[in-house]
C-alpha cells in the first residue's frame, strides 16, 4: 500500500473515490453491550480502515453521554497508534475550551512521539455535552467566555506546539515536553479547526489553517461555510491553498430495507439525546417498534434525511454527489448504528463500492 505520510494534510483518492476518504468513530456503545466492547470495536474498524486504504481515523471529544464512550481522544488515539502502523490519526476534535492549551499541547506531543509524521489534531470550540457537565469540566459556570477566548487558546496552544514564545512572555521558560525543545522526529501535529458554523470557518480561512465542517449534524450550513472558509483564506506556513474535509454520516448494508434500520437505531438516540433523555444507542428492533409522536417523526425523518444510507451502490452514488454539491477536498465517514458489526460492515461495502485497495496492494 502507498503511503501519503509525505503531506501531513492533504489525502490522497483511492480506488474510485472521487476524493479521499476517512472515518470519523464515535465509539458508540449499544444496547447490551459495554464501553469495552465500543473500544474494542474502534481499534476493530480503525485497523480495517489502514487495511482498505482509509486517509485518517478521527475519534471526537463527548462527554456525560452513556452512549458515546469517546470522552478522552488522546487515550484513545494512544491506543490506537499501538494497533496500527500507516493510518493517520486524530481528533474530530478535542474541545478546546475544556482543557488548558499546555495540557493538549503535552498530549499531543506525546502521540507525535509514538506515532511521528501520522498524527491531526482537530480542534472545536463547543463543549462537546450539556452545560452542566461543560461547568463540571472547566470549573466555571462562565461558559460563553470559554468559547469567546477561542483564538486567544489556539494561539497559546500553537505557541506551546511550536515552542516560541517571545522573550519575556510570562510563558517564554515552559516547554510542552515531548516537543520540539527535545528535537523530536515527527514535528508536531497538524492543526485542524472544526465547526458547524461560520464561526470557525472564517478562522480557519484566515488562519491558513485546514478545516472540517460537521455536515452530519449541520447540513443546512455545509455550503455557505466552506464557501466563507475559502473566500477568507490566507496562504499559511501550514496550508498554500484551502483544504476542506466534511463528516458525513453513511451507512452501508447489503439491502436498502437493512440499511434503514440499521441508521433508524441511530436517530433514535439523538432524538433521545436532544430531548434530554440520553441513552444507550437502542436494538433495530426497539427503534421499528417506538411509537414517534409527529413532532418525534418530523426530527427523525430530517435526521435521516442527511444521511446517505442504502445499498454500497446507492451509497457511493450519495457521497460522490455530496463531494460534487460542496466541492469538499475529503470525505470522513461516520456510521451510527447498534453493533459493532454493523459499523465494520459498512465500511467494508463501501470500501468495495469504490474498489479500495486491501492491505499490501499496490496503489
């Protein structure tokens, strides 16, 4: 298999894809099972993702929610990082404003060291959970100001990434240990800004810096923010040209009819999410069996709507035409079902779909 490790950045399409592709892994856990299980099934796809030629393997930052288990990246990507050898791996995203810039700093230089040159580290500015358990994780109740303080944090953790604070800066003697004080062989991580508004696409632009927009949960503004991260873009050290990655929520099964109750399981637990009822990600058979009330089947039916689901055909068909409707330079998958076999099946069908190479094929 080739490797793109040259261009910390930049994908490369394989097989027939018409852009690169990735996976984006929220580490669900489901119904009868436990959040061992949900890790065991991550390090399952992330290895399944090197093997079919996957770009990068993102875990995200969630907390207090019982269905989600991705609530430390950094444990989770060290994890990885000992089960894979090529795939590049990163947070989609740490949440900022719920960690001290030092800290992320130390973290990430740390998997640098474990894994150089093949480490993202994406960044958002939401909590990431419900303002109680955001008050809980920053120990303040002033919430707002941690998010109004974004670029001042991204500018100290760069700072700290780089090692070059000026002379006579308060923080100019503290070095984010492992990191460039120690002259390391991977650099540093990458910075990716994430976000589902024009807040953080407008930064990413003027920053220079790559971007990845939350399609899977914000599609009405997909279009109108990359449009402002590449009309905002400035040429950076790190970028010479804008470079968008979109999540996408995809869901692949043999049968259409599959397929639909494989994804409803998932809408399902965001609708229980959003109505402060969160929970396991429920079986097929408890989502086909709940009885929605109308305003219940409106939000369901827009879920589902946004996500490209059916027969490997019909999916590949969905994520050409998304990657052609938004002009996005990299496609990061995330599949939300019930069981892990579901989610690794997914990804195998739609690795065949686009004929993506299987591990030691040539490239």
């Amino acid at each position: 298999m080739a490797d793109d490790r040259t261009d910390p950045i930049r994908g490369e399409a394989r097989g027939a894809a018409p852009v690169p592709l990735s996976v984006l892994d929220l580490v669900t856990v489901g119904v009868g099972r436990t959040a061992g299980d949900a890790l065991r099934a991550s390090t399952r796809i992330a290895r399944l993702a090197e093997d079919r030629g996957f770009t990068r393997f993102w875990v995200a930052e969630h907390h207090s929610m019982p269905g989600v288990a991705s609530t430390s990246p950094a444990v989770i990507l060290a994890h990885l990082a000992a089960h894979t050898e090529r795939v590049r791996l990163g947070s989609g995203g740490v949440m900022l404003p719920n960690h001290a810039p030092l800290v992320i700093a130390e973290q990430f230089g740390t998997l640098e060291a474990l894994a150089p040159g093949r480490v993202d580290l994406g960044l958002g500015r939401a909590p990431g959970t419900d303002g109680a358990t955001a008050a809980a994780l920053r120990r303040t109740d002033h919430l707002r100001e941690g998010a109004d303080e974004f670029p001042q944090q991204l500018a100290e953790l760069t700072r700290f990434l780089d090692d070059d604070f000026p002379q006579g800066h308060r923080y100019a003697r503290i070095h984010a240990v492992p990191g460039p004080v120690q002259g390391g062989d991977g650099g540093r991580p990458p910075i990716w800004l994430l976000g589902s508004s024009g807040f953080s696409s407008r930064l990413a632009g003027q920053l220079g810096l790559p971007f990845a927009f939350a399609h899977h949960f914000s599609a009405a503004n997909t279009v109108p923010a990359l449009e402002l991260y590449r009309s905002t873009f400035r040429p950076s050290a790190a970028l010479a040209e804008p470079y968008a990655l979109i999540g996408v929520a995809a869901l692949a099964a043999e049968d259409e009819r599959e397929a639909r109750r494989q994804v409803l399981t998932g809408a399902l637990s965001m609708l229980r999410l959003r109505t402060g009822r969160p929970g396991l990600v429920p079986t097929p058979e408890e989502a086909e069996a709940y009885e929605f009330s109308a305003v219940e089947r409106d939000f369901v039916d827009g879920w589902l709507g946004n996500i490209v689901h059916g027969t490997p055909d019909a999916v590949r068909d969905g994520l050409d035409a998304l990657a052609k409707r938004t002009g996005a330079d990299e496609l990061m998958i995330t599949a939300n079902a019930h069981t892990p076999e579901a989610r690794v099946r997914s990804y195998e069908l739609i690795a065949d779909a686009y004929a993506l190479p299987s591990a030691g094929a040539d490239t």
